[in-house]
C-alpha cells in the first residue's frame, strides 16, 4: 500500500530499504535489564527518534505520526491495525539512553555505514563549526536563582520526605512564601525591599541545608540533587560572618567587591545544574550550552568527477557531533574532535576551522598527519593592539648560539628555558642598561622590571608559525580557506530542520542525545537527496536580485 501510494518513494520508504542495519535491537541490549516491565524495541524507537527531528516533531506529534501516518508504519515495520505507543515511551527511552551512555550509537552506527559505502572516509576534507544552543529553562538573575533553588528543594523534599520536611520547617508559611514560581515581574520595585527579600531567601535556605546536614537527618537526604544545588547556589550568592557581638549575619555577595564563581562552575538554574551563562563577542550572550559540527567536504577532481557524472557528487555528511556547556572554549575541543575521527578511521587531511579552534601548541601539535587550515589567532600584544611597535618578526633569532638580535642591533644577553602554562617556552632578556638607553623603548616589550624581555617558542614551534601566517597573506591561501564557510550552512540547515539551536531537554547528556540524533537527521536527509539525486532545498532568488547581479556583472 505504501509503495503504491508513493510511487516516488519517499525519505521514510527509502530509509526502511537502504538503512536498515542501522537501526538494530542488539546495540542497546547492555541497557535492558532481564526483569521488570518490557521496554520498546530500542531499533524502532530510534528509528522514530530520528525521523520525529528529520520534521522537527515533539515526542507526542512523533507518537501520534507512529500511529497515524502510513509512510511511517512502513518505515517501522507496523501492521496497519498496529495502535503504537503512548509517547511516555519515548522519554523513557532516552532515559535510558543517557543512563547507560548510547547517546551516540545510532549516529555512530550511520557513519560507519557511510564510511562503508564509500561516502566518507580518512585523508579528505572536513570542516568544523561552532553556534551556541539556548537551554530548555528560563533565564534567572542572582535573586531569583537564589529563591527559586530553595523553592525547588523544597518542592523534592515534599515529594520524597514530607514527614521530616514538616518537622523542620513553617509549611504553612512556606507554601505562601514558595508556592507559585519566583518571578522578577513580581518583586518589590525597591531597591530596600529586593535586599529584604534576598535575606528572606538566604535565611531559608541556610535553614533547609543545616537541617539536611544535621547529625539526626537521614543521610539520603543530603544526597537530594535539589538540596545539593541548594548549597552551592547559597555558596555562590551568599556568604555567613560573625559580627561583633557574636552574632550570624547573611550578606549577599557583591560580584566586584565580594566576587562570585567563575562562569565555568557558576549555576545558573536549580532545574539544570549543566547549563551555563556565557558571551561571544559584543552582541551575544545566552545561557545555555554549545555545538560543534564537523562534516565532510571533499571536492573530488576532475577525473573522479567525470567518474560520478551519473552518481552524483558525494555528500557532505556531519562526521562528528560535540557538545560542551556555553563556557568551554572552541580551541578546547578540537583535539577532542580530531581523536574521534582518527578512531572511526575518518581523519582528514585537511581540516577546516576558524581562529578559536587553534592554538600555538595545537598549531605545533598536530597529529594523525591533519593539516589544520584555519588562521592563527591575532596577535594581543600591546603593540599590536596599539597598531605600533616592534613585532616577533621584527626579531632576528640564532638557534644554534641561542641569542637574538633587536631591530636596533642590541644582542640579548640571557636565554631562560621555562614552563608556562604546562608549555614549553623561551625567555629572552636582554641587558638592563642597554634596554632603558634605547631610542626605540618605547615600541619595543614594556615588561615591569625594566628591562626588556621577549617569550619565545620552541625553535619548531616558532618556525611552523611563522610559516603558516606567511602563507595566510596569500591569495591562494585565502581561496582555499574560503572553503570552510560552508559548515555556517550546514549550521543553518540543522537550525531549520531539527531546531538545533533550541535544546528541548534538561541536562548536558540529554542535550548531547538530541544533537546526536539531530545531526542523524540532518545526515539522512542529505542521503535521501544523494539517492534521488535532488540538490538540497536553496533559497530562491528573486527576480530584483537577479537583475542586480546582471547589472554588476
């Protein structure tokens, strides 16, 4: 029926036929117990997994799909009579997931299918980016977050304690105080009132967290995840001190005098303890977390491309799906993501990033014989922020006889092999005297002792820098590196398909799971068109721009 209904086919017709050892039962057999309730069949929830993010769906449209479409009962193997699930089973399914680490699997079983096929493979192209990912809770400032965490251990230990909760606290006069949701529309307007109320929410919560802490309170219930993010929220927002009488006083941290925690280990909802406020540049700012995107690129030459004139040319598909929390920087996953292709055998020869992705070392580094293609990042130096000054450049080195020349002739006079910041690295000093005399002090380094010092690299690191950023102000460089622009549309793709942007789950590993299945989807929409051999959906030009473009030309 299905076949005859679409006799074109259609994405799920064709993933039941070309895909179907990669929705398996026996990769997620180590996560079902042999008592208890049965669960679904992990092959069939997968497969509606990834099919519910190809059209953007919730668990319930997904269920109801599952129940009602005819495309989909194909795919799935149902019997046209079959009721499906209720979509509860789908939550529970990427419990499970989660808790036994399969996050990935059904992504990781699709690329070594590609790569079997020969659609992917070790020694070509990829390129990586980066966007940021809204989390699925509401943004907080300081005082909310402080009295909507009390609120949200106070809302656990009703449900797992209520007899002991009622012995400890007014719950009376709490369920007024913490009964509707802590919201800033609400507040008092006055600046007074607000620091009355922020005592308020600190006297409770320092009564909550001592009564849990108590000798003669069960141990579990320090144990209470609400009650954890508890203490440490009133950590981050409060301190206690004695005053001169002897007495307790609560003071709310101020974050210029008092300091807070960093951003890395700074909470910012009682509902996900992951989830982190970060900013990218001037105009970004979210709370939330980050995705990084690698995917092939190769362009076969002319030869190989005479070969697939009746294929097609091969599709790029997403290789490596990582998520951190907002506050990781880019450079810090990308060994990360170089060491996961190089163990599906998918390391390329080439890999396309932007300037956040490198480092010096990394740049010195590189393994699994991966040219990085990506420039070096800016040089912060005074001078250089200044647009004046002596660069490294400017300086002639001897290796062997381990001095260096200043561009006003000066010698150093000191060689000093060093460690900093786990690295390896060179100071050059060069004589006191000589340094205060000279004309050009003022463009040269302005270290605080007064006498002028320049930090080095090894002599391989230094060289292979120097060489790249020579290479970087070629044309030809700047052709090749144009290249990696195109994962800013895979990004968008993945926004407008799956939602990508938006995370629909609490917590880091739940959000991992819904960018591996997204960036499955977006996959196997790639596949379906390579297979029909239709160009993805391009945004339609209008007849205005058009003409502009004739005009220009």
């Amino acid at each position: 029926m299905a076949r005859a209904a679409f006799p074109k086919g259609s994405l799920p017709i064709r993933v039941r036929d070309r895909l179907a050892g990669v929705f398996a039962d026996e990769p997620f057999a180590g996560s079902f117990g042999v008592r208890g309730a049965p669960g679904g069949p992990p092959a069939v929830l997968s497969l509606v997994t990834v099919l519910q993010f190809t059209e953007n769906l919730t668990g319930r449209q997904a269920a109801e799909a599952a129940r009602e479409r005819l495309l989909w009962k194909y795919a799935l193997g149902m019997e046209l009579a079959d009721a499906g699930f209720d979509f509860t089973v789908l939550s529970k399914f990427r419990a499970r997931l989660t808790g036994h680490g399969l996050e990935r699997v059904v992504f990781g079983l699709l690329v070594d299918h590609c790569r079997q096929a020969g659609l992917i493979g070790a020694g070509g192209k990829q390129r990586t980016g980066s966007t940021h990912v809204i989390s699925a809770v509401r943004d907080l400032n300081r005082l909310e977050l402080a009295g909507e965490s009390v609120r949200a251990a106070l809302e656990a230990l009703a449900v797992v304690a209520p007899a002991w909760l009622a012995e400890q606290v007014d719950v009376t006069e709490f369920a007024y105080r913490y009964g509707p949701r802590i919201n800033g529309w609400t507040m008092p307007s006055s600046e007074t009132r607000r620091d009355r109320l922020a005592q308020v929410f600190a006297q409770d919560g320092y009564a909550v967290v001592r009564a849990a802490f108590d000798a003669d309170a069960p141990v579990w219930i320090r144990d209470v995840e609400a009650v954890q993010v508890l203490r440490q929220v009133l950590v981050q927002t409060y301190y206690a001190r004695t005053d001169s009488r002897g007495r307790e006083a609560i003071i709310k941290r101020d974050a210029n005098e008092d300091g807070v925690p960093p951003g890395r280990s700074r909470l910012a909802s009682p509902y996900d303890p992951d989830t982190r406020w970060a900013a990218k540049g001037e105009g970004l700012f979210w709370c939330g977390y980050k995705i990084h995107l690698t995917e092939s690129c190769d362009t076969p030459p002319e030869a190989e491309a005479e070969a697939r004139r009746h294929t097609g040319p091969r599709p790029n598909l997403i290789t490596v799906v990582h998520t951190t929390d907002a506050t990781v920087p880019d450079v810090k996953a990308t060994a990360g993501i170089q060491h996961r292709l190089a163990a599906r055998n998918l390391a390329p020869g080439e890999h396309y990033l932007d300037a956040g992705y490198l480092s010096a070392d990394l740049h010195a580094a590189a393994k699994n014989n991966i040219t990085m293609i990506t420039p070096l990042m800016a040089d912060h130096s005074p001078q250089a922020r200044a647009g004046q000054g002596f660069a490294k450049s400017n300086f002639r080195i001897d290796w062997r006889s381990r001095t260096v020349r200043c561009p006003e002739g000066s010698t150093s006079t000191g060689w000093h092999p060093v460690t900093q910041h786990q690295h390896d690295a060179i100071v050059v000093e060069f004589d006191q005297h000589t340094y205060r005399a000279c004309p050009s002090q003022q463009r040269c380094t302005t270290p605080a002792r007064g006498s002028g010092m320049l930090t080095l690299r090894p002599e391989e690191a230094h060289e292979a820098l120097t060489r790249a950023r020579t290479e970087q102000k070629s044309q030809t460089w700047k052709d090749k590196y144009a290249l990696r622009t195109g994962i800013e549309g895979t990004i968008n793709q993945a926004l407008d398909i799956t939602g990508i942007r938006r995370a629909r789950y609490r917590g880091l590993p739940k959000v991992r799971l819904q960018h591996a299945f997204s960036a499955t989807a977006i996959s196997i929409v790639r596949l379906d068109a390579h297979w029909t051999d239709q160009p993805l959906r391009r945004v339609r030009t209008s007849r205005l721009e058009r003409l502009a473009c004739k005009l220009t030309a």
